[in-house]
C-alpha cells in the first residue's frame, strides 16, 4: 500500500534513529568531556591555589613574627642594637621573598634603571614590611613609644592584606581568583598614601631632621 501524503513509515523512523542514536551519544559524551574538563581545571586551579596558600601562610607568620618582634623591641628598657641588627635584616629578607608572591604591577614607567623585580612600585602588602624595617632603624632610646606604636599599625595592616590574599573564608578558592586579586587596586595599591603608612612617613621624616641637627650641632 503506498504512503498517503508525508506519513512517516517505520522504516523513516528507522533510519531516524540510525543516525539521530549516534548524534545524541556524541553530543552525550562530548557534554560529559567539556564537564570532566571544567571540573578538573577547577580541581587543578584549586590545588595549585592551595600549595600557593601553604607558602603564603608561611612567609606570612614569619613576617608577622619577625614584626612583632620589631615592636618589643621598641618596648624593652635597654636597647638591644645587636637584636635590632638582627631584626631589620630579617625583614628586609622577608620583603624580597614577599616579592616572589607579589611582584610589582608593570607599568615601565618607574625605576627603568633598577633590576627587573625592583622596578615600578611595589604593592601595599610590601610597604608594611618595608616601613617596619625603617621605623626599626631608628630606634635609640628604649622604650620609644612613638616607635611602638607605628609599628603595631604596620603589623595591623600587614595582617589585613595577607588574611585578604590568603582568604581564609573560602576553602576552595582558585588561581584564577588569585588573579582577580591582583588586579585589584584596593589590594594592589602602590601609593602609599594608606594612613599608618603616612603615620610612619611622617614619623620616619621627623627622625631624619632630628638626626641632620644633631649632627650639626656636633659638628659646629
């Protein structure tokens, strides 16, 4: 009997599933694939997030140590010069190590002159370091409160931008959120212009004329 109008034989339906069957298989496995994929890039970016962590909460405590050290320093009732030595060289280490996690934003337009890690200006998360070293060096006379109390800010500070790099409320975080981070002015700032660090600008800028009249006196 032949096939009134455009009916659909069995034999149509047939050959339908004969190459529709194999099209939802490939589209099936291709969609699992692109899946399997995405999940262990994010496995991947996890794990490799999670090793940068480990070295990052390690450099961490040990500037936070290193810091906190710099502080009873400032407090103790004799100065101990060789431990203030000792403490400033620690930190200047730390904040070339800090270096390696957080290289300086490349805008070619700073310190051309200066070797590659060294040029541009540096991230916020390095200041507090930087600034801890110098307040350091200037203490003479023990207790120096003034001393002391710039450097529990630094340490503060420093202590805010690692817990923001280290994100410690999000056990899965990723690479590419490192990144994002990175990118970021409120961590990446490079102006120096956050109040502890003007705090110790200004104190480190009082010292410095204190010193140049006292040895000008001394050389009259």
């Amino acid at each position: 009997m032949e096939n009134p109008g455009n009916l659909i034989t069995s034999d149509h339906l047939l050959d339908i599933f004969k190459w529709a069957i194999p099209l939802l298989i490939s589209c099936f496995a291709l969609g699992k694939s692109m899946r399997d994929s995405r999940r262990n890039k994010l496995e991947n970016s996890t794990r490799a997030r999670q090793q940068f962590n480990a070295e990052l909460r390690r450099w961490t405590n040990d500037s936070i140590g290193t810091l906190s050290d710099a502080i009873m320093l400032s407090r103790q009732i004799e100065l101990d010069q060789a431990r203030v030595e000792n403490t400033i060289s620690k930190l200047s280490a730390l904040a070339d190590q800090g270096r390696l996690l957080f290289p300086n934003p490349k805008f070619g337009v700073h310190g051309v002159e200066n070797e590659e890690a060294y040029q541009d200006f540096r991230p916020r998360i390095l200041d507090w370091l930087i600034y801890g070293l110098r307040i350091c060096g200037t203490i003479r006379v023990v207790p120096d409160t003034e001393a002391s109390r710039s450097l529990v800010q630094l340490k503060r500070g420093f202590t805010s931008d690692a817990q923001m790099a280290i994100d410690p409320r999000n056990l899965f975080t990723t690479m590419e959120d490192l990144q994002e981070l990175l990118s970021t002015g409120a961590f990446m700032d490079n102006t120096q212009q956050h109040a502890s660090l003007l705090a110790a600008e200004i104190l480190l800028n009082e010292r410095r004329r204190n010193a140049a009249q006292t040895n000008h006196k001394s050389g009259a």
